[in-house]
C-alpha cells in the first residue's frame, strides 16, 4: 500500500511540474507586460531579469505553503487517503484550468485556482466525513479564513484599479507625455520613492519570508525597517540626481528593478503555491511511512499537517524542491509562447495609440462607454475653462516619447511596476493574500485608463477585454470550485482506477490544447503586416505595407468565399447538413475576420500622406463595401437553404441540380480569375474579366427568368423552385460584388 501512495506522490510532483510550466504562461502578465509594453530593454533582457527574480523569490520564500496545508481545511478531521485526494484534485483543477486560459491568451490568477480548488476538494471529502464521522462543515474547513481569502483576492481587484487611475493621472500632470523636459526637479524624488519602495517590497515579501533567511536578520529587519526605508529614499533620490544630471534614463532603471521584483514576489507567493500542494502530501506520506504502523491510509489522521512542519527528513528536503521549482520557472518562461501570447494581449488592451484590437465590442461595453462620456460632459462643462486648458495641455500625447513599437511610454511602466508592488506590501502587512496577477493587470488598465489609451475609438473594445479577463477571473473561481470537487469525488469512491482516469484525463486535455494552440499561431502575415505598418513613421512605406495587407484581406477573402459558395450549393445538392452548417460557421469567421481586417487598413488609411487619401479613399470604401456584400451575399443565400435541408423538406429536382452544378463551376471559375489579378497586382486584362462578368451576369439572368416562368406555370414544387431562385438572385449579386471589387483593386492599387 506504502508503494502505491508513493507512486501517487511521485506523479503529484510529475503533475507539479506541468502545473509550474503552465503558471508560469498564464501569470506572466505582472512583470512582464510594463517592460515589454514600453521596451524598456530588450526581450532577452527583460527575460533574464525576470527569470533571475523567479528564481531568487521561489529559492528563498515559502510562499503560502500553510494555506495548502491548513488554511483552508483542517486536517485533523482528515485522512491521509484524504489527503491524497484532494491534492490531486488540485493539481489536476489547476493544470487544466491554467492550460485552458493560457490557450486563449488569457491571464489569470494562480492564488484564485489553488485557494478554490483547496475548498472545492476538501468539500466534497467533508462533506462524505460529515456523514460518517459526525460533525458540522464548520469543524472540516476553516470557513472565515476562507471568506477572507476570498474577499481579499476580489476586493484588490478594485482598489489596484481605482490606485492605478488616480496615481497615474497625478503622475502625468507632473511629468505629461514629454518627461524629458518637464518636472526634473520631481524625478530624484520620484526616483527615490520608486527605489525605495522597491526595495521595501523585497524586504517585506523577500526577505521576511523567506525560510533561508535567519530568524536574527528578519528580526533586525523588522526592528529598523523605517530606518531602512528612509536612509534609502535619501541616498536613492540623491543617485537618482547624479544619474540624471549625466542623462542616463531613471525610468528604464526603475523598470528593471521593479521587473524583478515583481517577479520575485510572483515566484515566491503564487507559483510556489503549486509545489505546496504536492508538498503537503509529501509531509504527510512521510509522517503516515513513520508513525502509522498499523493503521491504515483511511484511518491515520493528518495532525502533522495542522501545525508548523517539525518533520526533519521534510524539513531537509523541502528547500531543494524550492530551487527546483525556481529553475522549472526559468526554463518555462524562457521557452513559453503562450506567456508571450498573454502578455501581447494584455499590453494590447493598454496601447497608447492604434493597435490590433485582440476584443470585439461587446453592449456592455458600449453601455458603459456612453454612460463614461456623459459624466465626462458633465464634469468638463463644471470645470473652469482656463483649468480645463491647462490639464488638456499636460495630457497631450502627441508629446509622447515612445520606444520602436512600444504600446506605452516608460512612464507608466514605471507606475505599474512600482504601485503594484505597493499595493501587494501593503497587503501582505495586513495579512490579506492579494492576487499579484490581478493586482498588476488592473494597475495597468487603470493607469492606461488615466494615460487616455482608452480614446472613443478603442474604448469598447478594451473594455470588453478588461470585462473578458475579469469575467475569466470569476469563472475561474466557480471553475476550480466545481471541478475540484468532482475530481476529488471521483478520486474519493473510485480509488486507484479513478485516480488513474484523473491523470490520463489531464495528460489528454495538455495535448490537445497544446495542439490547437500550434494551429492558432501559424503565423498569419496579415496581422504581422499591420504591426509593421502601425510602427512606421515613413508615409511611403505605410503606402506600400498598406496596398499589400488590402490586396492580402482580398485575395484570403476571396478564397474562403468560394469555398463557401461551393458548400452552399453542393450541401443544397446532395442536403448533406453537415456541410452547410460548416458553411454557415464559416460565415461567421470570416465576418468577424474581416470586420478587424477592415479596421486595421482604416487605421492605414489615416497613416498615408493626405492627399493620396483622398484620391484613394472612394476605391477603398468601394473595395471595402463590395466584400461586406459578398459575405452578407452568402449569409443570405445559406439561411434559406439551411433551413429547407434541415427541415428535410423535398429535394430540388434533378433538372435544377444540374443546372445548379453548371453555375457552381462557371462562378468558381470566374471568382478565380478576380482572385489572380488582385493577388499578381497586375491589372492588365481587367476589363475582359468585367466583361465576361457581366455576361455571367446574364446568363444567370436567363436561368432566373426561365425558373420564374415555371413557377407561374404551377407545374413544380413551389418551396424548392422559390429556393432555386433565391441562390440564382445571390448568385449574380456575388458576381455584381466581385466586378465592383475588380474594379475598386485596379483603381486604389494604380
């Protein structure tokens, strides 16, 4: 029996591992958005400080391990079989709920999915204990601890961003956008705070817990650590004066030093949270192997865990697994493409200017947004207009001084990185377990809130991804909740075999995602086509990026649209409802993928020299138009259809699906000769291809008057022959649409 609990041991450090690895994407946010979003080093810099800092905080802090070992339950009313139980039940809740945010480029908490799956698991054995040994819920989980844990992870949600807002908004008023030549009496004082809270942080969340440093130097700390704090504020802000009088760039120092940090407190409070689950199994295998001779795993209560660890095999052990988790981090962060995805759509939602927009726009969003807009009237029509200029000059951000490609200024990074580290020392002083995760990504979209990244052209759809991320939040809580209890249950009643079926389930879940995540980054050119644009200041080179990403959506359009024409017709044929539902899904891709493509060559627009734009302008809105009737031209076509074959209604007749068949081909062939032509650039030729469209148009024509002329004879079946006219009217607008497309790419491209 020792044996099999140990391999089950062995596979909660295998799964541990996965769990530090998969963290380490969905958590990357905090440290490294501020560094990344402003380009403040380069990315293999920002890298090493990072992973330098993961290291330093996993190798010298226990994290929260008593919140895994007793915070949650109390594990005299437990078994070690228990035990066992729930710690798989929340490695396996946290590896799939991880994995699954981090595919959709999504951050989230890792404190929110170890603290909710501790109190899903632990439920659900509580609640079969509760039947078979007596007692309330009460006596099996630490309920107030509990709701505190809770309400302190989601109150820090709305206190980083109200801080976040209001400390920026100061900030840019001393600063504004052109730090470099205003408030350089303010930055030696700024830089000294920032220094100096820095080092606070690392004090408080380093140092103080870390179990490698002894007693006698925390209680050292802990004695002066006002002495401390002020001795450094006055030698920082005096270095920080030095500095800049020799023109070296404070901020980018400040972002270094909080970068690390930040990562160190992540590693040292969050990630190593995940290792204290498979720990605190350990401890108990370990006292359960000495102390529980005769008894069995379903019997021998885990006392041990209640207390502070006294056990001195575990107590020697525990430092190594420590460091061991600091290197897995590392490596993690160093080789992960999904953090990077995470961190990409976080700094997205925080640009300064035009950029990709990863969010559509959501009523909420828009309901808010107006709701935003009239109080902002308001407020200005109350403010005296003199103040009002004053203000509006501090806050012009055509002053910003931004990096190559940098989505914000290294001013607000500077505030992320320093308030967030705040607001966790103040947390942590108050005992309260703040989310570094959440803390960080709200300072950051409040700061970008207060920088005005959030202009009327973009408010919606970054704050439909704040409520997206924030949204994710809370499921996650419910999620790890829910499914660690099941898991735990499962666990519980079906022993070894279910175990089993738990680990295969995980391993199969990491596969999958990881395939689909390979399939969604195949590099899509027009999207790395648009950031170069957006990053160019040279007007003929926008020009030029710009006709090559139009003709680039067209010809991708194009492709997807014969496709889809062709399921249409060929499902309608042989009522095959597989193939026109796929269509219909089809549709509604590539809707929203030309909605965002049309939106970045707008922005493109508005890049290019001014009168070129307004030449170019009517081709474009034609080119433009002509597509969003092509795809609302299928949307119209299909909804009928899908309805006659899904009913089960009577098929066409075979004169019609033949004609039908004849159509499908001379349209695929005619859609292929507009798609040559937009793709080669070269245009000559063109009007033959407008020509024979124009009589393809009249072909179809000719079938639509013959198919009305045996409507009004009455001699077939009135359901289907208004079904066949339907696709032949659509049929020749889909051509109509592609001759005005020809059209509009030759003028805008010549």
């Amino acid at each position: 029996m020792n044996l099999l609990y140990l391999t089950i041991i062995v596979v909660l450090f295998a799964m541990a591992v996965c769990d530090l690895s998969v963290g380490v994407a969905g958590s990357a946010v905090p440290f490294m958005s501020p560094g990344m979003g402003s380009k403040a080093a380069k990315f293999k810099v920002l890298i090493a400080v990072a992973a330098i800092g993961i290291f330093v905080g996993a190798a010298t802090s226990n994290g929260m391990m008593d919140v895994a070992r007793h915070g949650i339950m109390n594990p005299t009313r437990f078994t070690f079989a228990d035990v066992i139980c729930i710690c798989l039940a929340v490695t396996a809740t946290d590896i799939i709920l991880m994995d699954v945010f981090n595919t959709l480029g999504l951050p989230t908490s890792t404190t929110v999915s170890m603290v909710f799956g501790l109190l899903g698991g632990s439920t659900a054995i509580a609640l079969y204990n509760m039947g078979s040994m007596g007692g309330g819920y009460g006596d099996f989980i630490h309920t107030s601890k509990a709701l505190q844990l809770i309400i302190a992870i989601f109150l820090s949600v709305a206190i980083a961003f109200v801080f976040g807002t209001l400390v920026m908004w100061l900030t840019r008023l001393i600063f504004t956008f052109d730090y470099k030549h205003h408030g350089r009496w303010f930055r030696p004082i700024f830089g000294g705070l920032s220094i100096t809270s820095i080092l606070f942080f690392m004090l408080i969340i380093g140092a103080k817990g870390s179990a490698l440093v002894p007693q006698e130097a925390k209680d050292w700390i802990d004695a002066h650590t006002w002495e401390i704090v002020g001795g450094s504020f006055v030698v920082f802000a005096v270095l920080t004066l030095l500095l800049d009088m020799l023109k070296v760039n404070i901020f980018k120092i400040i972002v270094l030093f909080g970068t690390f940090s930040l990562a160190m407190a992540f590693a040292g409070n969050d990630l190593v949270n995940f290792i204290g689950v498979p720990l605190s199994g350990l401890e108990g295998f370990i006292d359960f192997t000495e102390n529980g001779a005769g008894a069995s795993a379903s019997d021998y209560r885990m006392e041990v865990l209640a207390g502070e660890s006294t056990n001195a095999l575990f107590n020697g052990m525990k430092p190594f697994f420590l460091v061991g988790s600091g290197v897995i981090m590392m490596v993690a962060l160093c080789l992960s493409k999904k953090a990077r995805k995470v961190v990409e759509n976080s700094n997205s939602l925080a640009s300064q200017g035009e950029s990709e927009e990863v969010f559509s726009s959501s009523k909420l969003a828009r309901h808010l947004v107006r709701n935003v807009l009239n109080i902002n009237h308001t407020v200005e029509k109350a403010l005296p207009q003199g103040l009002r200029s004053r203000i509006e000059k501090r806050f012009n951000s055509d002053e910003a001084i931004l990096a190559e490609g940098a989505g914000f200024d290294i001013v607000r990074a500077s505030v992320n990185l320093v308030l967030a580290g705040l607001l966790i020392v103040v947390g942590t002083s108050m005992q309260l377990p703040l989310s570094t995760t959440y803390v960080a990504f709200m300072v950051g979209m409040g700061s970008g809130l207060a920088d005005r990244a959030w202009g009327r052209e973009t408010a919606v759809y970054r704050i439909t991804g704040v409520i997206t991320v924030v949204g994710g939040w809370f499921i996650t809580a419910g999620a790890a909740f829910i499914l660690s209890m099941v898991i735990a249950s499962i666990n519980h009643f079906l022993g070894v075999v279910g175990m089993v079926a738990v680990i295969a389930c995980v391993v199969f879940i990491l596969i999958r995602n990881n395939r689909q995540f390979k399939k969604k980054q195949e590099e899509d050119p027009v999207d790395v086509l648009f950031r170069k644009m957006v990053r160019t200041k040279d007007k003929k080179e926008v020009w030029t990026m710009l006709q090559e990403h139009v003709s680039t959506t067209q010809t991708g359009m194009l492709e997807m649209i014969r496709e889809t024409y062709k399921n249409i017709i060929f499902g309608l044929i042989r009522e095959n409802i597989k193939q026109l539902r796929q269509a219909s899904h089809d549709i509604e891709t590539f809707k929203d993928k030309w909605k965002r493509y049309r939106r970045k060559e707008i922005v493109g627009m508005r890049m290019i020299d001014y009168i070129q734009a307004v030449e170019k302008n009517t081709w474009f809105h034609l080119g433009s138009n002509s597509m969003s009737q092509n795809v609302y031209c299928l949307k119209r076509m299909l909804e009928p259809v899908l309805e006659h074959v899904d009913n089960n209604f009577n098929p066409l007749p075979e004169a019609e699906s033949e004609k039908l068949v004849g159509l499908a081909a001379k349209v695929d062939a005619y859609l292929d000769r507009v798609h040559e032509k937009i793709a080669s650039g070269n245009f000559d030729g063109s009007d033959e291809v407008l020509v024979d469209g124009n009589a393809l148009k009249a072909d179809i024509h000719e079938m639509r008057h013959s198919g009305q002329e045996h409507l009004r004879e009455e001699e077939g079946n009135i359901r289907t022959d208004m079904l066949y006219l339907n696709v032949l009217q659509e049929s020749q607008e889909l051509i109509s649409n592609c001759r005005h497309l020809l059209r509009a790419a030759q003028h805008f491209n010549n």
